[in-house]
C-alpha cells in the first residue's frame, strides 16, 4: 500500500511538473510575440528615448509589485501582458537607433538570433539531461548584484571598456538563470507558471539587449 501511494505520488507529481513547463513555454512565447509586436509598434510611432526608461521602470514597478498578488489567478497572465508590453515597448527608440547605423538591420537580426539560440540550447541541455542547477542560484544572485553595481558606476564614469565588460557578464549571468530556472521547473522547484513566464521572460530579454550592445560595439558602432 505504502509502496502504491509513493508511486502515485511521484506520478501526480510529474504531471504538475509537466504541466507547468507546458504552461510557462506557452505563455512565454505568446509574450514574446506580443513584446515583439510592441517593439515594432514603438519604432513607428518613435517616441523619444526618455520613453524607454519610463517603460522599463513601469513595467518592473507591474511585475515586481503588482503581479505578486495576482500570480495565482488568471488576472495576472493579465498583468504579465502588461508588464512584457512595455518592455517591448521601451524597446523601439533602442532598436531604431540601431536600425539607423549603416549595418544596423544585421546587428539586430544577429542579436535576436544568438539570443533564441542560446536559450533554446541551454534549456535543451536542461530538458534533455535533467540535470539541476539550482546550487548556482546564490552565486548568480552576487553576480546580478556586481553587475548592477558597475552599472550604475558606468552610468557617470562613461568608460567604453567596463560598458564592454557589463555587457559581457550579463550575457554569462542570463544564460546561468535560464540554466537555473529551466531546472527548477524541470525538477518541481518552481510551481507557479506565471513566476516561471516572467523569470524565463526577463532573462530572454537581457540577455538580446546585452547581445545588442555587444554587437554593437565590436562593430564600431
């Protein structure tokens, strides 16, 4: 009996865990798509930069604050539309500035691409092996810390080589957390799909900005 009751268990247990990996990719890719059509909504209508920072501080003021109270209920696949929106949104004046350099178009194109490669290998890599990385959670955390440090240092300092480097460690540090994240799915650590969406969302989403500057950068630009 006791034996049928631990099977049952683990199975109920693989289902859920099977659930909300099905749960978090689908609404993660229609956040994507609707970021995307954002994206491309902002760069037509060309609001000024400023916007983008207005977007940004909005859209983590909605995921950071607001979505806690929501996580557990439809309303907050609501508000996980609303928060991906406007970073879709604040991105248009970065992408059209870009778009605007003589190989512009490229350096995007090949940002979005090394970013959905990146993602799509490493959570294969998860997927497949099963493997967990949730022992890189504290460490990633001091390294989120040290980046965000340097950035707000860079922000008067204005130095090209730590901007460089910035760039460079949050690429590393987006990869650890899809790694991360991934496996805490995979292996039942996370159980909400909407926390999951925003996590996995938010790393998609540095890690193609990051990409973009990189880029940006050893090409002269």
């Amino acid at each position: 009996m006791q034996n049928t009751n631990t099977i049952t268990r683990s199975a109920e247990s693989v289902l859920s865990t099977n659930r909300v990996l099905r749960n978090t990719y689908a609404l993660l890719a229609a956040t994507l798509l609707f970021s995307g059509v954002m994206a491309a909504i902002s760069m037509a209508v060309a609001p000024p930069r400023g916007m983008s920072l207005i977007c940004t501080l909005g859209a983590l003021g909605v995921l950071m604050f607001l979505l806690p109270k929501y996580e557990n209920s439809s309303t907050g696949v609501g508000i996980v539309f609303l928060g991906t929106g406007l970073l879709g949104f604040g991105l248009g004046p970065m992408l059209n500035a870009y778009a605007a350099l003589p190989n512009g178009s490229a350096i995007v194109a090949t940002a979005m691409g090394g970013t959905g490669v990146i993602f799509l290998a490493l959570s294969a890599y998860v997927l497949t092996t099963k493997k967990t990385f949730e022992f890189m959670g504290g460490m990633l955390f001091v390294g989120l810390i040290v980046v965000f440090g340097a950035a707000i240092i860079n922000i008067f300092a204005q130095i090209p080589a730590l901007s460089l480097v910035i760039s460079s460690a949050i690429v590393l540090l987006m990869s650890g957390f899809i790694l991360f994240d991934t496996s805490r799915i995979v292996n039942g650590g996370e159980t909400n799909y909407i926390r999951a969406t925003v996590s996995m969302f938010l790393n998609i989403f540095n890690l193609f900005t990051s990409l973009l500057h990189l880029l940006g950068i050893m090409s002269d630009d």
